[in-house]
C-alpha cells in the first residue's frame, strides 16, 4: 500500500488503493485506517498522501546502508574534481532511486532530490539494466515499448539492445538529451568485492557547456571514483 502512494506525485484514493495491491476495498480500508493511525499515511478530501512516519525510515535507511553512507564523500571528492554534478542510484523493484548527490558549483537546470525514482531505460538505468542478471534483463525487456527521447530519436527494442551491449564492452554510458534535453551525463556500475552488482555512479553537466567529448575525459576520474566505494564495502 505504501508503494501504491508511493508511486505518484498526487493523492490517491481508496478504490485506486485497492484496485492497485488487488486487496478487497473492505481490507483496503482496515488496512489504511491503521497506516493513517500510525502517520504512515495521512488523508484528506483528496485522497491519501504519505505521513511524516515514513520521513525516520529514510534517515535510518541512510545511516544504515553502507552504500549511502560512502557515497556522499566520494561524490563529493568526484564533483570538487570535475565540478560536475554527481549521484549514486541503487536498483529498486524494477526501477532505480537517488541515494546521494553532490550539485555542481555551477547547479544543472534542474536538480533531483534524494529519494527521487527513475526508469532503467532512459540515460544511466541502462547501465543498471545491462549488468543485471540474464532472468531478471529479459523480464523487463518482454513487456518493453519503444521511448520517444527529448533529442527525437526513437528507442526500440534493437536500439536499447545495442546500447546495453556498449555499456558492457566499454563500461559505462553516455546519455545526451534522452531524459531532458541539454542533459548530457556518463554512468558507471558499482560493484560489491564479490562483484555483486550494488548500483551506478555518474557525472551530469548541460551539454552547452560541457560537450560529449568533455564529459567522455572524466570517464577513468568517474571508474575510479566507483572502485573506490567498492574498495571500502
């Protein structure tokens, strides 16, 4: 149920609740009146929101987890570096989430916050995407449709498929205007010692100002910077 809300930037309803998580309406409301009691959730005349309770879970998740503990200091040497923004993802369901990020001195055009959710599809997912396990990559390709990126170009099935096998070859991606238009960004995995996959590590700029080719120079300052977290896991 919390996903359910989660999932959404606006209200949800009790029918949309129970339609969702396939629960009967009458359990949906018993269900949600107790989340509601507890400030899991909270309700209005629109509908149901998330509570300030959920707000303690994402701080214990950040002290808790080695991962967003390392990050911020090895993003922020990365940035101080290239003065280029940069952020760590990690894989959630079939989706990724920001688990830390350091803005460049000269801030993007747009900025996510931490917790913010993206697809595995569009810019670093790939990345994401291309190193996950063989089951769980042809799953998600099944049901795949092409995307209409913001630079115009289509992506079908072939074309992602081309760009998971470069990620592979050379290690990181290069995204420009996929997502946004102007965005230019290069992604690189971050594996465990045990060379479990623990999520990805990437560098942002506007491409007026920093260029493929600018962006392509920090690509070993970007992998060592990766090597670095799984260094000290």
């Amino acid at each position: 149920m919390l996903e359910c809300v989660t999932d959404t930037h606006a209200p949800v309803s009790l029918t949309h609740i129970s339609r969702t998580t396939g629960l009967h309406l009458a359990t949906t409301q018993r269900v949600v009146a107790q989340l509601v009691k507890r400030d899991y959730l909270k309700n209005s005349t629109s509908g149901y929101t998330l509570g300030p309770r959920v707000l303690p879970m994402s701080h214990t998740f950040v002290v808790q987890d080695r991962l967003a503990l390392l990050a911020p200091s090895v993003l922020s040497e990365l940035t101080s570096h290239t003065s280029l923004t940069s952020s760590v993802f990690v894989r959630t369901g079939d989706r990724r989430v920001l688990v830390a990020r350091i803005e460049a001195p000269n801030p993007l055009s747009y900025q996510f916050p931490v917790g913010q959710l993206l697809g595995l599809f569009v810019g670093g997912g790939k990345v994401l995407l291309a190193h996950a396990e063989e089951a769980d990559r042809q799953r998600l390709l099944a049901d795949y449709e092409p995307i209409q990126f913001e630079n115009g170009r289509l992506q079908d099935l072939d074309a992602l498929l081309a760009d998971l096998e470069v990620i592979r070859e050379t290690g990181v991606f290069i995204s420009e205007s996929e997502r946004r238009r102007g965005s230019l960004s290069i992604t690189a995995p971050i594996w465990a010692p045990d060379n479990e996959l623990l999520g990805s590590i990437n560098l942002v700029a506007d491409s007026w100002t920093t260029g493929n080719s600018g962006i392509v120079e920090h690509k070993s300052t970007l992998m060592q910077a990766s090597q670095r977290i799984t260094s000290q896991m």
